[in-house]
C-alpha cells in the first residue's frame, strides 16, 4: 500500500513540475505525525523535482493534538528544511497570488490588500451537506460567502471531495483524499484527483480536475478495511443505544470511553488511558 500511496504522490509532485504549478495541501499530509519512516522519501521526492509546496497542519500533522509540538512531526521537518512552506496570516506571494493559511484549530486570516488573487488553504469541518446525523460542519456555500475576500478556497479535514463555484466566480473545493483506507460507499467510488486551477487573463478562475492513476476498489479495500469499518459501526450504534435507554449515568466522553476500554489487556488500556489523560489536560 505504501509504495501505491508513493506512486500517486510522485504523479502530483511530477504534474506540478511539468506544468509550472506549485502544490497546495490543507493539511494531514501523512495519517501519522511522526511517520519517520515515510520521510527520507517524501523528502527525496520534493527535493529531486524542485517544485513549491505550499501547506497547512491538519489534525494528523499534529502530535498529541498540541501545536507546541508541530515542529517534531513529519510536516514539520519538511517546513524545517525548506522543503514545504506553512501558510498563514502573512501571504506568500506567488505571482498573481496571495496565499494565506488557516491549520487546525486556527482562525481565518484576513487579506492585507486585494491587488493579489487572494488564495485560502485551510483545514477545517467544511462540507457541502451533513455526512451523518447531528453533523456539525461549516456549510461550503455559506463559508465562502462569509469569506469573500477569497476567490480561492482549498479546504482539508472532512475526508469528502466537493467543489462548489458561486455566481461570481469565486471556488472552494476539497479535493478528498489521496488515499483510500475506509470501506465505506464514498471510498469505494472514490477516484483520487487533483485540482489544475489558474487563471485566464481577466483574473477569472480556470479549474480542471485531473484523475490520479489509481488502483480499482477492489484492489485496493481489503476484507480486513470491511470488518474494520462494520466494528466501528456497531461500537457507534451500542454507544448510541446506552444513551437513549439511558444506561450512561455520565454523558461525558471521555469518561465514556474509559469504560468501553477499561477491559482491554493491559498494555492496549494502558495506552488509551494515556491519550484521554492528555486529551483532559489540553
């Protein structure tokens, strides 16, 4: 699966290069923070094409859900290196571009001027409907409405692909993921893309959605991602359940999954104890 997941990363890196784009990402580049094994290729591959990587930290970017410890991840290290550039309130300038970024748990930059194409990359709950019930999410149309200043907005988080285009030109798209892992209905038809976007000489947006070579579903879900994603369902619908007949004195989170855990063998509670110990403190 890991070469897979390389092959398809070498095609965006080589389009960008042989087009003269560079590459934004909203952020969770790898699924693991300190995948360190990932990164002497990663690094290789961005270094060997020479293109401009323009980013954002998602939650997966982000070691133990705490920015302090941004900078000992594999997004970081890539920053570090010069490799990849993390966007934010001050804008990159890149020709008839502003480019600004929001990571997880930031707050939206507000445009310095409006002589650029002003560009958002952020990661954030953006979609364009409620991917389950009681979904609190930021509704695509309505956020790049309220944020207008933005003729661009490229969103991570919600692991959905939507583009949506208002009235006036302006875009915000998410191009969903890379990488395949769930057995779920959207995964299995789920065709990993890129998003070309440019602009014509009047400053209007150009947009072609580009297929990355991929393996079928069918090759790449195994039966183990289907009971994986069958034992999440029926964890979901037990907790559920013990809500509505009220069998959970406390309906704290937390406290919730301490009890679903507390039968584990010793060394998997041990761990589960030690991310909700962290997760109190933050």
């Amino acid at each position: 699966m890991v070469e897979r997941q390389f092959d398809k990363l070498k095609f965006i890196i080589d389009y960008a290069a042989e087009n003269g784009c560079v590459i934004l990402s909203a952020g969770d580049l790898t699924d693991s923070p300190r995948s360190w094994y990932l990164l002497p290729k990663l690094s290789d591959m961005i270094r060997a094409a020479g293109v401009r990587w323009y980013a954002v930290f998602g939650q997966h970017d982000t070691y133990n859900y705490s920015e302090k410890h941004r900078s000992a991840t594999n997004l970081g290290v890539l920053s570090s290196s010069g490799l990849i550039e993390i966007l934010g309130s001050n804008p990159a300038i890149v020709s008839e571009y502003a480019l600004y970024g929001c990571s997880w748990a930031g707050s939206i930059p507000k445009p310095v001027d409006n002589n650029h194409v002003n560009v958002l990359c952020v990661h954030a709950p953006v979609s364009m409907k409620p991917l389950f019930w009681d979904h609190d999410y930021l509704d695509a149309a309505q956020f790049i409405e309220k944020h207008n200043d933005y003729k661009l907005i490229l969103c991570g988080d919600i692991h959905r692909g939507f583009f949506y285009q208002s009235e006036d030109g302006r875009v915000i798209v998410n191009t969903g993921p890379v990488c395949r892992t769930d057995a779920d209905e959207y995964m299995l038809r789920h065709q990993p893309c890129l998003y070309h976007i440019h602009t014509d000489p009047l400053l209007n947006l150009l947009c072609k959605k580009v297929i990355i070579p991929h393996e079928t579903s069918e090759k790449v879900i195994t039966r183990g991602h289907i009971e994986k994603a069958k034992h999440r369902e029926l964890l979901l619908k037990d907790f559920i359940n013990m809500i509505n007949e009220g069998t959970v004195d406390d309906v704290n989170f937390l406290n919730n999954i301490r009890d679903q855990y507390k039968n584990l063998p010793g060394p998997l509670s041990d761990l589960v104890e030690h991310y909700i110990g962290n997760a109190t403190q933050e």
